[in-house]
C-alpha cells in the first residue's frame, strides 16, 4: 500500500526466461519509473512542490516522505547500475546487446547525476569533442604540410639531378635529401643543401650552403668522390649501365691504371676498346 497518494514507488520487475541484457535494462527502467516521484531526470525533486493549501505540517510531511522517496529511486537506480556494468564486463554479450546496456546506463547515470552534475558532464563532454575536432584538423594540417615539403624538395633535388646529368637522378636525390632542408624566402618555401667541401685557401673541411644546382656543379667538380654519379664520367665502351668504378679520367686524360689492374676485365676491354685511355694508340693507328 502507498502511504502518501502524491509519491510514486519504484517497483522491479522480471520475466521468467529473460536474458541479462532485458533483466538489467529491465530493473532500469523499473527505477527510472520512481522518476515521478523523485523530481525526473537527475533526481533532484526541487521542481515538485506540495499543493498550496497544505498546512505547514502536511508540507513538511510531504518533502519527508518525498526525500524519502527520492533516496529509495536513487538506491534503485544504484542498483540497476551496478547490474549493468557486471554486465558489461563480461564477454558473452552481443554486440547489439552490449549497445543496448551502454545506452540503457548512459541513461541511468544521468538520472543519477544532480542537475549540477548533469551540466559538467555535458559541458566536458562538449569540451572533449572539440578538443578531438581541433586535434583531428592539426594533425591533418601537419600531415598535409609534411607531404607537400617532402614533394617542394624532392622535386628541386630532382630537377638539379637531371640538368646535371646524373647517372642514376634517383640515387643522387637519396644521396642529397639529408643534406637538404627549406628555408623561407619572400613568402616562399626554397630548397637549400648544406654540403660539405673543402676550403681551397686552409685545405680544411668546411661546411657550404649552396642551391641544389649548385650543389650538384660541385660535385661534378668533384670526380674522385661523386665521378660515378655522372654520365660524363663513365669510359665509353664499358657499359653505360655501370660506374665508372675508379676508371674516370685523371688530370692527363687516363684512367687509374692502378684500379683498373686490379679488374683483368675492365682491363682488356678498355684495352681493346679504348687504348688511347691507356695512353696507346688503337689498332687502325688512330
């Protein structure tokens, strides 16, 4: 029997033959039924106010037996709580179960919360969600930025690499992209190598920054280090798909005769084909 005819008391109710996920959402929804009496969502009960005629001691009865009321739906919906998220602990819920039990305690624990409460949970919840859309369009940005200064200088590498007629463009990129870097100049991204020479007055290692086609002009003015990378510097006649493998021609115009001895290979075939880089003239005396 109900003692006051304004409160309502929140009842279980159970089937016979129901799984865990409809018992659970169930007893939720048994607790929530004391909503009425407890003031709705958030269970406060300030909005429920006694009748005006109420003498002050009928008011008084009526906010006791409505607190009463309140801390009975509160301990329910308590209940239903903990019911749920055993529930969701364990493994053997469907998906489709396991969405239904998130939803139905998403909606219990709201009406658990005190309006405050209520306010700040979905005030950060806000907060969280712009916090990821910033996050999302930074690390799109980023992204975007990082791919188009990888292609700015590649394609500048690329560019000199070709006006240089490199052997392999490809591999003289490889070789140059830790030494390059952008830098900005008149609002605009540029291509720099930080390449490293040798000062012509000290004969001491120095370090050079240079455009990429500077870059290049120099190494070609380099052969004992880069000469392979270059078309100009493979011997005629010993394979254009190959480096020139130390047999680039020095200041008198022939090959490294001490590297080529020790490849009989190239050796015969320079001799046959090439004599006048061994300093002999070819075989029709030309």
């Amino acid at each position: 029997m109900i003692d006051n005819p304004y409160l309502s008391r929140a009842q279980f109710v159970c089937y016979e033959g129901d799984d865990a996920a409809t018992a659970a959402a169930a007893a939720a929804a048994a607790a929530s039924g004391g909503a009425g009496g407890a003031g709705g969502a958030g269970g406060s009960g300030d909005d429920i106010k006694p009748p005006a005629d109420f003498t002050p001691a009928q008011q008084q009865k009526f906010n006791e037996a409505l607190a009463a009321d309140r801390r009975k739906h509160q301990a329910a919906l308590q209940v239903a709580e903990k019911q749920i998220q055993d529930l969701l602990a364990g493994k053997s819920l469907s998906e489709q179960e396991r969405a239904k039990a998130e939803e139905t305690l998403a909606t219990v624990q709201m009406q658990l919360r005190t309006k405050e409460q209520q306010a700040a949970f979905e005030r950060q919840k806000l907060e969280e969600a712009h916090g990821k859309t910033i996050k999302d369009l930074n690390d799109k940005a980023t992204h975007w930025e990082s791919r188009y200064k990888d292609s700015t200088r590649d394609r500048a590498l690329l560019d000199a690499a070709v006006s240089g007629d490199a052997f392999q463009p490809a591999q003289l990129v490889t070789l140059l992209k830790p030494m390059a870097k952008l830098v900005e100049e008149n609002g605009e991204l540029k291509t720099m190598i930080e390449f490293p020479d040798t000062d012509p007055a000290t004969n001491e290692p120095v370090m050079t920054l240079r455009t990429p086609d500077e870059a290049v002009k120099r190494m070609r003015e380099l052969p004992e280090t880069y000469g392979n990378l270059f078309k100009s510097n493979v011997v005629s006649g010993i394979g254009s798909n190959s480096a020139t493998g130390g047999l680039t021609p020095g200041k008198d115009g022939k090959v490294d005769l001490e590297k080529l001895a020790r490849d009989p290979v190239q050796f015969r075939k320079v001799l046959k084909e090439n004599p006048q880089l061994l300093g002999l003239r070819s075989p029709m005396g030309r």
